[in-house]
C-alpha cells in the first residue's frame, strides 16, 4: 500500500492509466488490423454452417491454428465473432457484417487483397504526406495511385467495383439531375458504368457513352449486357485528359474531380467543355463539401484523397470556381437527399 494513502482513499491512477484511458480507442491498430484480416481470410463465410475450432477454421482458410486463434481471441473480447464453446468459434452479430454478399459491402472495403484494404494500408505514409504535402500511395506501394491501378488489375477491378457500389446512392446522384432534355449522354470517368445503367433504365429514349480506360471499359460493357442495355451505350476506351467523344447532351463527371488536384481538375473540366461545345452541358457530380455536412466525414475523405491520389473535397463554391477556369459557367447547382452535390456548367 502507498504510504501516503489511507485504507479510505481510492488509489490514484498512473499518468499511464488515465492516458491510455483516453488515448487507446484513438490509437489502437491491433483490432483494425485483425478486423481486416478476418475479412480478408472470409472467416465469417467459412463459419456459415456453425461453429468451427481454430483447427478446423485454419485448415479452411489456408492459415497457422495457433496464430489465427491468438486473433480470434482478441476479437472475441472486443465483441466481434463468438466462443460459443471453449475452443470453438461462431459468428455473432458484428461479426455477420463481414459476409461476403452483405449489402454494406463491408467485407469488401476492409479486404486486403482489394481497393478497400489497400487504401486503408496507404495510411502507413501518412507522415510523409503531412511532411511534404505528396501523396502517401506512391510511398507505400511504389507508384502514383492511377499508374499502381493501371499495373495491378485485380486491385483495379475491386476499386471499379466499389465505386459502383450502393444502388440507393447511385440512384441518388442520377436523380439530382434533370435529363429530361438529354437525348445522349457521355458518362467521362464512368467506371463500370452504375450511373449510366440507372439513367439508361429510367429514360429510354436516352443513348450513352462510357469513357473509361480500357478494362474498366470492358467491364462496363459486361456490367451493361448483363442488364440488357449494351444495345444503347458505346465504349471509348481512353484517357479523360485526351480529346473526348464530342456530339453529347450532357457530360457527366461523378466523383470524378475529388480524385484530382485542382490543374488537373480544370484540365479533365476543359475536355468536358471543349467536347460539349456551346450547346452542350457538362455536369459535376460530387459529395457535399458545403458548411452543412458532417464536419467529420468531410474531414476524413479530404484526408483520404490527399493521401491517395493527391486530390479534395471541395464546397459547391470552389466546384465552381474550377469551372470558372475551365471556362464554363454553373447555370444550376442542386442538394440531393443522400448528400450529392450537381452542378450543371454551360460554356460561356
């Protein structure tokens, strides 16, 4: 006992004590990581049909039983998977969050192997990026996030994936917009094409064209045929810094500016225009950077793009003061429910 405390008085806590007491939810990596991995082992598939024993779940997911029990026993104390009997593992609530095929998509945001955990992993740079203002990827993995997409087709896929991801929020940016007057549109950076394939389903007599590199155009057309709308879409496999399809109603760029600093933004911005011409719109799909969104998450994801590809969340009015440069004019700006925020640009 302390010399200098009763048997009355409560001990007081090591400076230690009290600062991991507010510090460890802050700091922890072990349960993230172990989150990650469990995801990208698919533990949660593997234990579908019941409780499984380390042994058994090591040999299933191709791993060593005694390290993948020292895991499952943190993440059992921290409330995800269960011990439904002293050796043997099931899966608990949180835990049914990493199923593959779960509409939150959560086991392939965390997987290793794919975009969702290797952006996660990217973060490993960070001090570089706070000390040189230079992208934390290109430190971690070797080459500039684009050019590390371009090399690595399975980590492309999965991010072409992921950005097609969550049906209500593509149904949400293609419903902010008005595309009763478009007759074609060409969707610039379009992914595997989610946007064009909402818009082509709700207004038929509208065509499109998808502009993407060329895998990720191919997997677009395959991503279309499947919903019977291919008949209606043309591919252009290309860079958007190169001369764009011209002939187009409206030129859509959703979530494409926030990858970008702002000289390329206005570059991507200025081939949009010089390819809509004078009748033609180009149209700025983007999150909500404004004063009214969770200060929060504007945070992260404005730490995120810094960190990957060097780009920013930006308000609706530094949106339009890159259209400013790129010589377009904003003729309308619109809120949609789920947070995006569209711009509709005319050349001046």
């Amino acid at each position: 006992m302390d010399v200098n405390t009763t048997a009355d008085e409560p001990a007081q806590s090591a400076p230690w004590d009290t600062a991991w007491a507010v510090l460890a939810p802050l700091t922890d990596l072990v349960t993230p990581m172990a989150m990650r991995v469990a995801a990208t082992l698919r533990l949660t598939d593997l234990l579908a049909d019941g409780a499984l024993s380390a042994d058994e779940l090591a040999r299933s997911s191709g791993t060593d039983a005694v390290a993948l029990e020292r895991m499952l026993r943190h993440l059992v104390c921290r409330g995800v998977f269960a011990e439904a009997e002293p050796g043997r593992y099931a899966v608990n609530e949180p835990a049914a969050l990493l199923a593959s095929g779960h509409p939150s998509g959560m086991r392939e945001w965390l997987d290793l192997n794919g975009f969702g955990g290797q952006m996660d992993l990217a973060f490993t740079g960070l001090l570089h990026t706070v000390r040189t203002g230079g992208t934390a990827w290109e430190t971690v993995f070797g080459d500039p996030f684009w050019r590390y997409l371009d090399k690595h087709p399975q980590v492309s896929a999965s991010f072409d994936a992921l950005m097609a991801a969550g049906a209500e929020y593509v149904a949400d940016a293609a419903g902010g917009y008005d595309w009763s007057g478009v007759r074609h549109v060409i969707d610039v950076g379009g992914g595997t094409g989610a946007l064009v394939a909402e818009v082509l389903s709700g207004h038929p007599e509208v065509r499109a064209t998808i502009v993407d590199l060329p895998e990720t155009v191919g997997r677009g057309r395959a991503y279309l045929a499947e919903r019977g709308l291919d008949a209606r879409c043309e591919f252009a496999g290309q860079s958007f810094f190169e001369p764009l399809p011209e002939g187009g109603d409206a030129y859509v760029l959703k979530r494409v500016l926030h990858d970008w600093g702002d000289e390329d933004a206005v570059r991507i911005l200025r081939r949009c225009a010089d390819a809509a011409g004078p009748r033609g719109r180009v149209v700025v799909i983007e999150g909500n950077g404004s004063s009214g969104s969770d200060p929060a998450v504007l945070a992260e994801m404005n730490l995120r793009m810094l960190v990957l590809s060097g780009g920013s969340e930006r308000t609706a009015d530094g949106y339009r003061a890159l259209a400013t440069a790129a010589g377009l004019g904003v003729i309308g700006v619109r809120d949609t429910p789920l947070g995006h925020l569209v711009l509709e640009c005319a050349r001046r």
